[in-house]
C-alpha cells in the first residue's frame, strides 16, 4: 500500500484524524464476528473465532488481558454470531464521471471518497467490498483484510470512466448479491431516469440494505452560469450540441430543480442516506460529517 498511485487516492493526515470517528450501520447488521455493530440476532456464541486490534468504542470485556499483558498491546476476542459489518461500495464509472470542471475531474473525487472509506472500514475491522457501474464491471465481495484493500485501492487506480451509464442495472444486481444485509455506499452523480434509480433504491431497502449515497456534482451543474455560447458534449454518447445558455438557461434550471427534488423527495421515502456534494467541498468536511450523522443515527432505521 505504498505505491505512489495508493498515495495518490488516500491522505494519511486526513485519514488519521477521521480514525477517531466511526462508520456507523443504521440498522442492526447480520454478520459472523465481533464488530462496532449491533446484531440482528439475540444473543452470540460462545465459540472463539480468532483476534483482532482494539478500535475505540469495541467493548472492552472481550479484551484479552493475558495477551495485554504479555504484549502491552490490546486485542479482542472474536467469537461466532456476534456481528459486523459488511459493506459495498459502488462507484459509478460511467461517461459523465469523467467531467472536469474547475474544481477537477467528478470521477477523481469519487475514487479518493471510496478509497478512505475502505481504509476508514478495514482499519475498524469491518468487511469491505467494490462493485464499479461501468464498462470494466469491477467486483470484488466484501472482505476483512489489508490485502482486500489493496485489491480495492488498485481498481480504483486502473479504472477510467466511460460508456453509458449501468447504474440502475448495478443496484439491481448487487441488491440480490449482497445477500446478507449491508451497507451500500453509491457514489454517482446520479445521471438515470429517476423513477428507475429509485426503484433500484427501493429493492436495496425490500432487502433490508442500509443505502448511502453520496451525490456529486460540479457546482456548474447547479448554477448553469455560462456567459457565451458553449458546445456540450454528451459523455455518454457521440451527440453535440452549440447553444446560447442564456436562451435555455431557465428551462434548464427548471428541469434540474424538478430532477433534484424528485430524487431527494424519493431518497426520504426510502429510507436512503442521501448526501448531495459539490466538487468544490473539501473531501474532509464531507466525511467527517457523513461519519458524524451515522453515529447519530446509529440503530434509528429498520
């Protein structure tokens, strides 16, 4: 994990002072060891799994002392049926990931927010995995390791965005593939018909997934301020159009306004984790408060 690409998409400083913080599930989780995470299940067995390092917040009667005492070091027990999380992140790579404006390209931003999260999930001992929406169809299972990371930080590295978006195709898929319940983290900027991303939300909830998404988009999207006449391309596709933007300006703020409401309005009613941010937000900011509201609303949604 020291390659320069690696350092490229995580920020040790950063990542050390978000370590204090924990990613929360929402709802009780389903899982075979001891973790952060409230059970589904009553109760938990009495048959030793194997050890792990102490993270803040674990309960400390499942503490090893001998082994404190012999290393000075704290490890925790682990037995079977007690619970942790398992967690999926699925970044979208599809065409228009790949718009730079000028706070740097979408797709950049959503790789550097997916690779601290697994680092963030590994170091706590959670399972984490990676399902790319795209043509390359990266996907790795949840795993509890290092070298789980590893396999996920270098997808992030050799992926490139491109082609038509497979996103409400991905939800779809992954919703009956995470048979267990989880967590999905999206990370997107959510260009599908809406009804169709939202009945892709919809089967993640019937299943009992605690969904997160994290909504990027250039804060040229939202203002649509442009001054003289622009050709835009479509990333997505081959067309191209040359137009004046103070002609359509108005119609286009109207329709990503109704597009907005319509996917927030629909995030609330199923229950999803919806995050809307700007390309121009310090990566920081963004998950110390994702992290914070998660220990919030830790254990408030079934």
């Amino acid at each position: 994990m020291t390659s320069a690409s690696h350092r490229a998409l995580l920020d040790p400083p950063m990542l050390a002072r978000l370590s204090r913080l924990t990613l929360q599930a929402r709802a009780p989780m389903l899982g075979t060891m001891s973790g952060l995470h409230r059970s589904a299940s009553r109760g938990s067995s009495v048959e030793f799994a194997e050890y792990r390092k102490y993270v803040p917040g674990d309960d400390i009667r499942h503490l090893d002392w001998r082994v404190v005492a012999r290393t000075d070091r704290y490890y925790m027990k682990e037995f079977e049926a007690d619970t942790n999380l398992r967690a999926w992140l699925l970044v979208d790579a599809s065409g228009s990931m790949a718009f730079r404006g000028a706070h740097g390209e979408r797709f950049e931003y959503a790789r550097r927010l997916a690779a601290s999260l697994a680092w963030l999930l590994v170091q706590q001992g959670d399972a984490v995995g990676l399902a790319v929406a795209g043509r390359q169809g990266v996907e790795f299972p949840p795993r509890r390791s290092p070298a789980q990371l590893k396999l996920i930080l270098d997808a992030l590295v050799a992926t490139r965005p491109g082609g038509e978006t497979t996103l409400v195709e991905t939800l779809h898929r992954l919703a009956e593939r995470a048979r267990r319940r989880a967590m999905v983290v999206l990370i997107s900027d959510c260009f599908a018909d809406v009804s169709a991303l939202l009945d892709g939300f919809q089967h993640m909830r019937f299943l009992r997934h605690d969904v997160a998404v994290f909504h990027l988009l250039d804060p040229l999207e939202l203002s649509f301020s442009f001054d003289r006449p622009m050709r835009f391309d479509d990333l997505e596709g081959e067309g191209a159009i040359i137009t004046d933007p103070a002609v359509i300006g108005a119609n286009y703020r109207a329709a990503f306004d109704a597009y907005l409401a319509a996917l927030e309005h629909g995030s609330r009613e199923f229950h999803i984790d919806y995050q809307r941010v700007t390309l121009d937000r310090d990566l920081e900011t963004v998950l110390a408060a994702f992290l914070l509201s998660r220990s919030r609303a830790s254990g408030g949604m079934r």
